[in-house]
C-alpha cells in the first residue's frame, strides 16, 4: 500500500507544480518589447561576443544596471539554446526562491498551513505567473531583498545577539541585490530592518552582528566587476550610480510618470485578490468546534516586520515622479503572509471556505494564462518577430543591417545578429533634444566606447547604402525615412515593420545564401 504525503510534502508539491505553471506560460508569448527585446539581446550579446565585463546593447555599451541578469542569460543561453524560455529561466528560477523563502520563513514563524497558503496565493498571484517570467531586473532584486530581510530578521530574533550564519546570508544576498539592481539591494533591506529594530526597541543587537566576516562576504560577491569594469571605464560610477539611480529617482524628467498611489493600485492587481485579506491578519478568532488552523497566533514582531516591509518600499518608490508596476515586486512576500493570517482569521473556518479558495486561485491562473495568450497577437505590430525569421534566411555573415526611425529591439535576438545594427539618426541634434528614449541609450552608451560607437551614423548614409551589395533596411510600416530612397526594394513586408534589400543579386542568386538555411533561428517564412 502506497504510503500518503506527508503535509509538508503535499507543500513542497505545491511549490513545484506553480513553478511548472509559470514555466508553462513562460513558452506561450514572445518577447516583450522593449524590455525583454532590450535585456534579452544584451545577454545574447554577451555570450557571442565572449565579453562577460561588458553588457552591450547593439554592441554598445549599456550600463544601466549592473551585468548579474545578463550572466544568467548568457549562461542559460549557452545551456539551453537561443530561445525566449531559456531567458525567462532567470527571472523564474528566482521568483521560485522568493516563494520558497516565503515558505519556510511562515513555516517557521506560524504553522504548516499558514505557510502552504501564503505561498499558494503568492504563486496564484499575477506577481508570480506573469512577473516570474518577464526579463528584466526586477525579479531577480525583489527576491535577493526578501531573501536578505528574512534572513537578518530570523538572525535578530534569534536571541539577545543576532544569529552570525543567518546574518552572513543577509549581507550576501545584499550583495546579489546589489549586482541584480544597484544600491536599492542593499538600501531597501537596510531601511526596512532600520525601522523595524527601532519599532521592536532591537536597535542595540546591531552591535553584535558579524560586520567583519559579513562584509567580507559582501565584498566578495559585489565589488569585483565594479572595480574591474570602473578601472576599464572611469566614467562607470558616476553614470551608474548618479545618473541612473540618484537623479532617476529625485528627477522629474523621465518617462512613466505616475501619481503617488500608483503602487498602491499595483499591490492590488499584482496580489488579486488575496491582498484584500491582508489588511485584517488581526480577525476574528476560530469558533469553539471550527477548523483549528483558522486560530494560528503570530507573534507581534513578525506581524509588525511585515507591515513595516511593505510599507517603506512602497512609501520608498513612491516618492520618485517615474513609476513602474515592477517596482513594487519586493513587497509581495510580506503581503502574501499577511493574506494567508488574515484568511486563517477570517474565512477558513467558513462554509465552502476550500472550493472558494480554490477558485480564485483558478481564476488568477485564467487571467495569467488569457494575458500570455492575448499579449503575442495585440502586440504583433510593434515587434519584428516575423521580419527577424525572413531576415535570418536571406541574410549572410557578412550583411549589414540598418534601421532608422525607431529602434527594433526584438530584432537582433530573433535573427541572431553577428555584428551590430547601423543605427541612422541626427545624433547631434538628439544629443541635445532626445528625452529618456532608446537613442539616450545608445549615444549615453557610445560615449564609452567610441570604436563601438561608429554604429551611429547619419540618415544620409541611406541612399548609399543602397546602392550596395548585402545591406539590409529595416523600418516600421509608414515610416517616411524609407520613402523614396535609391537602390532599396521591399524584401518582406510584416505586421508592423518592412524588411528592404539593397541593390545588388537577390539573396537567392548568391552562392553562398544557401549556407544560412541551417542557422539557427532560420525559419524561411518568405
């Protein structure tokens, strides 16, 4: 006779088949643009060029955040092949840290229920199913902040002086966090644990954490590239950590600007519908004869560890005039466990109180799984998906790809570029008007390196590339900078952008075309 699960395998069950879940729909959409076309091609990039010190846009310098993501990319890439599921691993593998860490902390602090819910409403969450598989920065940062605040709190309470092997995993994953994201890895867990050992009258036990070995630790892991990369590149620091982190945040001219309860709003629809249970953890208690997991008592520091948590990150992010939603990830752990206390007090003891939970945790899964399937054709005219397939057949190793107008940046990825686009603009002019678009990118970038920087060039150069043998145009549909230029024909025609060729034999009539029907990435759709 098959022997039953035991309740904590029947969690660990749990966690698995959510993370399957947000693997399943991690396969059902294409890139995202820009931000998954933008960081993708960047770790795509670093693992052809060979250059792991470099993150490179279109070849170009791109020092925006530090390179912790494109690492995993370009080792994930290497392992798994050059395909979207094998990016979306990053992100995925560290929302399942953040929800084991989730996990146990509640485990440890309440009971095997409380924890199993509380990571069940966390992996039902639209945080969980659609922010767990986007890449970007933000996943990875949330969860090494949650996982530094768990262990430095479980370190604090651990007796009169802090726990020296859990604070030694704090500093360390502040360090993760800070190569994820910048300072914010190591500024939102030191605020939050600031507030809350002032709020719990814990201030003195600082004195007694492993500073030394703790840093050392934290030394280790962070510092390397910064000094490596700023010795390569003197103007990294003060790029990085001023203008991309101090006057973003305490600038008022940057784009997503959003009013002050944005976050707020975002808790709501990246929580649906389990944060409306976090705001009554303090319930009433389990009647006489009820379910007995309902009367779980959590002691008050936690309790106020979580509010705390979340209430400084998002009075943190709030300040700033530029919001995004995937800001406020780092708060989802906290929350999640207050939704689990509150439901415990509230509703476990009710009528159908288990088919209610379950369908609403079907319901998020539909809503994840409508968003994935819809998102690929609503977007289709702004990526080059389709354009990026053709290009890979026709094009050979040693063509040249220009763009203009607007920035493609699906298309490097999905045609496994060689060599760095053309990009035609008026740089001069931009460098003096352009706002926080993708050109800043790319000539903030080209001051870094100016060998790389010789792929910005002028649109007059247009007409005399097409005149030439192997160049390829790409543009948006309409764009009036392909209008009426010499020696260009229209190649491809997508949902939203035109692949043009150059003058010169078609890339069926030369030779060697035919080489490139085995590359990877080549699907003739001609």
């Amino acid at each position: 006779m098959p022997t039953s699960l035991t309740e904590r395998q029947k969690s660990w069950l749990t966690l698995l088949g959510f993370w399957l879940v947000l693997l399943l729909l991690a396969m059902l959409r294409p890139l995202a643009v820009p931000d998954e076309g933008r960081y993708g091609e960047v770790g795509r990039w670093m693992l052809q060029s060979g250059d792991w010190l470099t993150p490179r846009l279109n070849g170009i310098p791109f020092f925006h955040k530090p390179p912790y993501l494109y690492w995993l990319e370009a080792i994930s890439l290497a392992t798994f092949g050059v395909n979207e599921l094998a990016l979306r691993l990053v992100p995925a593998l560290h929302v399942g840290l953040m929800l084991v860490a989730l996990y146990l902390s509640a485990r440890a602090i309440s009971s095997e229920q409380v924890a199993r819910r509380a990571a069940i409403m966390l992996g039902s969450s639209l945080a969980f199913l659609l922010g767990g598989q986007y890449i970007n920065h933000d996943m990875l940062v949330a969860t090494w902040i949650g996982v530094a605040i768990w262990c430095f709190a479980f370190s604090f309470m651990a007796g009169e002086k802090p726990d020296a092997v859990l604070a030694r995993f704090g500093f360390m994953a502040c360090a993760l966090g800070m190569l994820s994201k910048g300072l914010i890895g190591i500024a939102l867990p030191g605020m939050v644990m600031l507030v809350w050992l002032l709020w719990t009258h814990q201030l003195r036990k600082i004195l007694y954490l492993p500073w030394l070995s703790g840093l050392a630790l934290f030394a280790g892991i962070a510092l390397p590239w910064f000094v490596v990369a700023q010795q390569k590149y003197p103007q990294l620091f003060n790029y990085m950590f001023i203008g991309q982190q101090f006057n973003r945040y305490t600038a008022a001219t940057y784009n997503n600007p959003q009013p002050w309860w944005f976050y707020l709003a975002s808790v709501c629809l990246l929580l649906f519908p389990w944060v409306f249970f976090a705001v009554n953890p303090f319930g009433r208690k389990a009647q006489a004869g009820s379910d007995p997991t309902a009367s779980v008592s959590v002691s008050r520091p936690w309790l106020s560890l979580c509010w705390i948590w979340a209430g400084v990150i998002i009075a943190f992010f709030s300040v700033p005039h530029s919001k995004l939603i995937g800001y406020v990830l780092p708060v989802m752990p906290a929350l999640a466990l207050l939704a689990a206390l509150g439901w415990q007090r509230s509703m476990a003891q009710r009528r159908h109180a288990g088919r209610i939970f379950a369908a609403l945790c079907a319901l998020n899964i539909g809503i994840a799984l409508l968003i994935v399937t819809q998102v690929g054709p609503i977007t289709r005219d702004s990526r080059t998906q389709d354009v990026a397939r053709v290009l890979a057949c026709a094009q050979l190793p040693g063509d040249t790809v220009y763009v203009t107008n607007a920035y493609p940046y699906d298309l490097p990825f999905y045609a496994q570029l060689r060599k760095p686009m053309v990009v035609l603009e008026n740089w001069p002019f931009l460098r003096q008007q352009a706002g926080d678009g993708w050109q800043r990118e790319l000539f903030e970038g080209s001051d870094f390196d100016a060998q790389a920087a010789k792929v910005l060039r002028l649109p007059i150069e247009l007409n005399s590339a097409g005149v030439q043998a192997g160049n390829w145009l790409v543009a948006r549909i309409g764009s009036k900078s392909a209008e009426g230029l010499i020696g260009w024909k229209i190649y491809y025609q997508g949902a939203g952008w035109t692949l043009y060729q150059s003058a010169g034999p078609s890339a069926p009539e030369r030779p060697e075309a035919t080489e490139n029907k085995g590359l990877s990435g080549c699907k003739d759709q001609r």
